[in-house]
C-alpha cells in the first residue's frame, strides 16, 4: 500500500513536472521575433522631381485650369520632396496606357532586391522559409504574387503562403498578425513577409477630384520582413513583438466607403479618397488605442487618466477632443504611417507627440513618399539610421488601410540598432534646419483664393 501511494505520488509530479515543462516551453516558441527588415530604394533615373510631377500632370488633357491648380496645390501641401520614386510608365509618358507586364516587372525589381538582402543579412536560405505573406492591395495577378516569389527564389514545395489583397496602407501588421498567430502553433518556424503597393496599374487619369489625390501621395516602395519564433535566433533578432492590436470598422457604412477603387463617370479606375477619410481615421485610432492603452500604459498614469476625467465631469466639463492619456509613459518611440502631412499631424496631435517624435515620418514622408504599407519600415529605418534605437525601449507602430482599418503594434528593442538601411546616403541630411518645398517655390503663387 505505501509504495502505490510513492508510486502515485511520483507519476503525478513527474506529469505535473512534464505539463510546467512543456506548457513553458511552448510560451517560448510563441515569441515572435524581428530578424531584419530591408526597403526598396529604386533607381535614381526613376526620381520624381518638381519639373517632372508637373508636366505629367500636364499631360492629362481632361484637367482643366481648375483641376490643375487643385493637384498643384496638393502636392505643395503634401510634404514630399523632390526625390521620391515613380514607376518607369510616368518617364515613359505612358502612365495612362501602362500594360500588364509593366506591373510585374515593378513588382519582380521590388521583391527581388528587398528579399535577396533581408535573406543575405540575416544568413538565411530561401529554402529555410516556412512561411511566406505577400500584401499588395491593388494588384492581384494569377499566378499570385507570392507564388511568383516562390518560383522566382526556388523555395521548398511544402512551404505555407498567403497572398493577401485590398487591405490598404495598414497590411503589413496584418500579415505580422497572421504570423504571430501561426507561430502559436507551429514551433521553430522562419516567415517572410514582402509587402508593397503596385503604382503602375494604378495611374488615375481622369479629372474627378477625390480620385487624383492618390497620385499626388502615392509612390514607389516595398519592405521585405524576416520573423521567427525560434528562441535559438533570439540573440540575433532586432526587436521582439508584444502588442498587436487590430481594429475593423468595415461594419460602419460611413468608415467603410470612405477610400475604395472605382470608376469615375469617363470609365478611368482609380483610388477614391473621400472627406470622411479623416473621421474614419480618428474613430479607428481612439477605438484602437482603448484598447493597447491599458497593455502599455504604467497604473499610475491610468489612475491619472481616469481620475481626470472624474474631476472633468464633476466640473460639468467635457474635457475638449484631444486625448488626455500620455502614451509617451509606456512608449519610446512612435512609427506614424507616412500617409499624407494631415495624418501625420492628426496623430501627433491626438498623442501630444513632439517635433522629434514626428521627425521620421515626416522625414519619410518628404523623402520617399506615401509607399503604403511599407511606409512604417522606412519610418523605423529612420530611427535606427540615426542610432535612436537601443535595447529595452518600446517602439509603437501606427498603420491605417481602406475597409476601414486602423492597426497597431508594439515592439521592444532587443539590442542597439544602428544599420542605416535605404538612408545610408542620405541620412546626415536629415533633418534639414529648413525642409525647403521645391514645389512651393514653383507653384507658390497657389493659395486658397485660386481653388
């Protein structure tokens, strides 16, 4: 009798024992990290300067004087600079008649440089990934795109791929979400990510106001991501994720048709971009930061929070629309998608962020352009450029996408970083004591008065 209960007693800590070990060392394989990142940085034959965004917007024989004026006057507001990228169809003179197989070699020269260089970086084989997600909203050929990175770097043929479409700007946190959720389940894994937007199809060449915005913002880009949740690669990885947190307001019809592709009354395709777009945005940013707010935020700056908004109601005060809450308590740094000057300035406002704060998405922005989804990587190439990034610092991520949707994310620093990426060139430049406007010394003389 007393060795069966021994016995007993020893099955069940040995079970126990084994359930601790393995529910712990699964809680390590479910870590997500960043091995490396790499941004595409075309040609400079392909730069848009002042001179060439103005004549092609010439070449667009239905623009009236008005129509003219008003693309000017977006692109003076817009806060990019003078050497962004274009695809080769605009230096053509043919962006209204570009061909399919135009699209794909944009597409083939952005994947084939950002992977071949994340890959090389970081040791890795194409035939070491597990997993590959591509995002490109706007262009979805068959063969898919992710199938053409497969065949064009010979990867293994049990390996699992996603192509994902017409999520917007915001679609690189969603191929980490769908990555971070994969990892649950499947240990020791490599995941490729390659994301980008295709301008070349995408040239609107119509008159209608709300449509031609995207030309004006939109430019070339892409970003090719390495993740893992194998704990041996830890030491090697850049940041680690903690929080990704992701909000959908398709349900609400104003949010929802505020940013869609459709046909004007002339039959041109393009991107529509309507006055509700910035509404959308903020209700996608409060609802999302309700959320990841109590993840990162200390309790005393919570308690401060709510204790002011008690005191504000007992004043019989609304407290006015900005957000009382100091993310900079929980956060180190802010990746602000570089979609236009207004969003940057909306979100700065919103988190009471400073000019420093600011400084890589505007500099991003001014730089390189609105390059959708990737606009966040050039943003965090940014701050590593200029060795901001050191080991323990929280770094939060901000990304908006038509449907409508608003994702975020937040990293932590797992060593000092300081590679300098697609800035190499250019980053002792930034930034500038004065951001001169090339296109507000050509097309200064348009004001509110001439629209």
């Amino acid at each position: 009798m007393e060795f069966l209960l021994i016995l007993s007693i020893t099955l069940l800590t040995y079970s126990v024992t084994i359930f601790i070990i393995n529910k712990l060392n699964k809680m390590r394989h479910q870590n997500c990290y960043l091995l490396g990142y790499s941004c595409f940085k075309p040609s400079d034959e392909f730069k848009l300067p002042t001179n060439i965004c103005g004549e092609v917007i010439h070449r667009n024989k239905l623009l009236g004087f008005d129509e003219y004026k008003f693309l000017l006057k977006i692109i003076v507001n817009s806060g990019i600079g003078e050497e962004t990228y274009g695809p080769r169809s605009i230096f053509r003179g043919e962006e209204a008649t570009s061909t399919f197989d135009d699209a794909l070699l944009e597409m083939d020269e952005v994947f084939e440089h950002t992977i071949r260089d994340v890959l090389a970086n970081s040791g890795v084989k194409p035939t070491d990934i597990d997993i590959l997600v591509v995002n490109v909203s706007m262009f979805a050929p068959e063969p898919s795109l992710a199938s053409r990175i497969v065949n064009k770097f010979k990867m293994r043929d049990d390996i699992k791929i996603y192509n994902l479409s017409g999520m917007g700007c915001s679609a690189s946190l969603i191929s980490i979400d769908l990555i971070r959720r994969t990892f649950m389940s499947q240990f020791n894994k490599l995941a490729l990510i390659f994301t980008s937007e295709s301008i070349t199809p995408n040239w609107y060449s119509g008159n209608n106001r709300s449509m031609m915005l995207a030309n004006c913002l939109f430019r070339c880009g892409g970003c090719a991501m390495l993740l893992t949740n194998d704990p041996k690669r830890k030491i090697q990885a850049k940041l680690k994720l903690k929080h990704l947190i992701r909000t959908d307001l398709g349900a609400n019809d104003e949010a929802f048709n505020c940013a869609y592709e459709t046909e004007d009354e002339l039959g041109h395709t393009g991107m529509c971009l309507s006055k509700d777009l910035p509404k959308a945005a903020a209700l996608a940013f409060v609802q999302n930061l309700k959320t990841l707010a109590p993840k990162v935020l200390p309790v005393t700056e919570l308690v401060r929070f709510v204790m002011a908004g008690i005191y504000r109601r007992s004043k019989g005060s609304r407290g006015g629309g900005s957000n009382s809450v100091n993310f900079k308590a929980g956060i180190d740094h802010f990746v602000i998608h570089s979609g236009g000057a207004a969003v940057i300035d909306g979100v700065g406002k919103s988190l009471r962020l400073s000019e420093w704060d600011l400084e890589p998405a505007r500099m991003t922005l001014h730089r390189f352009g609105n390059t959708s989804a990737s606009s966040i990587w050039y943003a965090l190439g940014y701050m590593e450029a200029k060795k901001r990034l050191k080991k323990g610092q929280r770094v939060f991520m901000i990304g908006f996408g038509a449907g409508f949707l608003g994702n975020s994310c937040v990293w932590i620093v797992n060593r000092d970083l300081k590679d300098e990426g697609v800035w190499k060139e250019c980053i002792d430049q930034y930034p500038p004591k004065t951001l001169e406007n090339p296109f507000m010394k050509m097309y200064g003389w348009i004001n509110d008065q001439d629209i």
